[in-house]
C-alpha cells in the first residue's frame, strides 16, 4: 500500500435505508474502524419517518428523505441520487431499501450498488424467503450480497453466510438469526468491494484484461514481474506491471513515453499520476500509478495503446484502426 494514511483512502459510500436500518448501522461502524476502507457518508430513506434516520443523525451522517408515495419513480430516483452524489459518495450499498431502482439508476451506478438479500441467492429472490426456504426443506437459510442489476436479485454474488435451519424453525425466528448474519457479512463484503482498487491482484487482473485486448499481445515475465508484449520471439515489451518494486511505494504500470522530456513533464505536472521508475526511467518508460482512489481506467487505456503503438509493426496498428 502506498505510505498514506489509510483513512484518505477510505471509499465514500451512501446507504439506502426504508425503515430501522439495522443493516446501515452495522455497515455505519464497521466503517469507523481504522482498517476498514469505506465510510458512510449520506444515509437517505424513502420514508421521512425512517428510525434508521435517527440513529444516522445522532451519529453525525448526514440524511436525506423523501416520500415517495405520489412521486413519479424516475423522478424520486433522481432526488436520491442527487443526494448521492452531493455527499460525494462512490458507492451505494442497499440497506433495507424496499424500492426498486429505475434502469438508468442501475447502470449509471453499474458495479457501484451493492444490496444484501436474505436468501442464500440464486434460491429465492423476492420476498418471503425464510418462508421458502422452511417449506422447501433446506438445511440452510442465510443471506447474500450481490452487485445490483436491472434484474431483480439477480447480480453478481459477491459474498453468502448460511445459517442452520432448525426442527420448528418459524420465518420470524429465522429472520432474526438470519440479521445477525446480515451484519457480519455486508461490511465484510463491502469493504473487500471498496478495497479493491488498492489490491495488486485486482489491479493485475484489470491491467491484464486491458492489456490483453489490444491485438497480438500476450502476457510474458520480466525481471520476476507481470508484463506485455507483442507475440512472438520478436514481439517487444510495451507495459510493465510494478507491484512496489525496488522500494517504490506504488503499483502501477510502466509504459512508453517519447522521451526524456516527455516523462519530466508529465512527473512534474501530475507526481500524483506519473513517476520516473528505478532503471526503467532512464530508457524514458514513465509509471502510471494505479493503487490510487481516483485511478482513471479510460486514462491507463490511452496509455496501453499509446505504448502498444510505439512498438506495432505498421501493418498492424494499421489493421487495428480499421
């Protein structure tokens, strides 16, 4: 991890709320600890009289609420994202909120809502779930988090906890063992989420589906690192990973400038972005920081095929622009 203090890197995340927002209060102090890397910055309801508003306020999260009975559904999903938004929030994380989002909520926020669902998902979406869960005779109950889709509960699985379905169980007593659950398990899930652009693994994973996406590129090791090349025996170098190398305190990738003026004025411009790295530098190869809150995909794909250009035959990088 970079040397800062670990509460700058912190994601900035909404939660949604309906009612006692129980949910949104195990994910409010969770995020309060000093290892986690989100916070909860906005608590918003669609109900004014929501408890879970109280309990906010009383901790110092800013509230938004807004009834949304009479309120056409597009138009009260643009308040709440307006209030989003104006909190500064990078994520929202669904929490008791018995609305569902219109589509262009959903992509807009693509990859960026999470919600907890009280089955053991793809079983039984909806409502009712303990209920189905005991009539159908599983040995289990529980609950999962998932990415929110246009398809209800239909998301990416992120993260289960399975709780034990017992002789005479009831709905109302497994709901209840089933929340204890529920708090455990969104924190845990949101924060792996939030920490993500600071893990070498994701990181690598994304640089490499990028990377691999331009033509006749492939993934070879160098100097005990990750990198890209162009296939072949022939085919040369145009990205390096670097998880931290020589010392560096960032992970990044190391791609091509046009020279020495170029990497200094782009180090000298934005030191936050770009940095000279240990020996690459001297052949004018600048890194592009990528362990960084507000690291710009379209920017790092710019640079790849920048890079990737500078070292493609001409009739390759022709075919390509055709």
């Amino acid at each position: 991890m970079p040397d800062t203090p670990r509460a700058a890197r912190k994601a900035r995340v909404a939660a949604f709320i309906s009612g006692a927002g129980t949910n949104m209060a195990a994910l409010l102090y969770a995020g309060r600890l000093p290892e986690t890397h989100f916070e909860i910055v906005l608590v918003a309801a669609n109900d004014p009289e929501a408890p879970g508003l109280a309990l906010a306020e009383a901790e110092g999260i800013e509230t938004f609420a807004l009834a949304h009975g009479g309120v056409p559904r597009a138009e009260h999903d643009a308040a709440m994202e307006a209030a989003a938004r104006n909190a500064g929030a990078e994520y929202i994380a669904l929490a008791g909120y018995m609305r569902i989002l219109t589509p262009g909520f959903v992509e807009r926020w693509e990859d960026r809502i999470l919600n907890i669902h009280p089955s053991l998902l793809p079983a039984y979406p909806g409502l009712e779930t303990h209920r189905k869960a005991i009539e159908a005779g599983d040995p289990h109950g529980g609950c999962s988090v998932h990415l929110v889709t246009q398809e209800l509960d239909a998301g990416s699985v992120l993260g289960q906890a399975e709780v034990a379905i017992r002789e005479s169980e009831t709905a109302e007593s497994l709901a209840r063992r089933v929340q204890f659950a529920e708090h455990q398990l969104y924190s845990r899930v949101l924060d792996e989420w939030c920490a993500r652009p600071f893990r070498p693994d994701w990181l690598l994973e994304e640089l490499r589906r990028r990377a691999l996406a331009l033509p006749e590129s492939e993934e070879r090791e160098s100097h005990g690192a990750p990198a890209f090349k162009l296939a072949g025996k022939s085919g040369k170098f145009f990205a390096h990973f670097s998880d931290r190398h020589h010392g560096e305190a960032h992970v990044a990738v190391l791609v091509k400038t046009s020279g020495q003026e170029e990497l200094a004025e782009l180090v000298e411009r934005d030191p936050d972005t770009f940095y000279r790295p240990a020996y690459y530098g001297a052949s004018g190869w600048v890194g592009l920081v990528l362990n960084r809150k507000d690291c710009d995909w379209e920017q790092v794909d710019y640079w790849l095929e920048r890079s990737w250009r500078a070292v493609a035959p001409g009739r390759l990088a022709a075919a390509f622009d055709i």
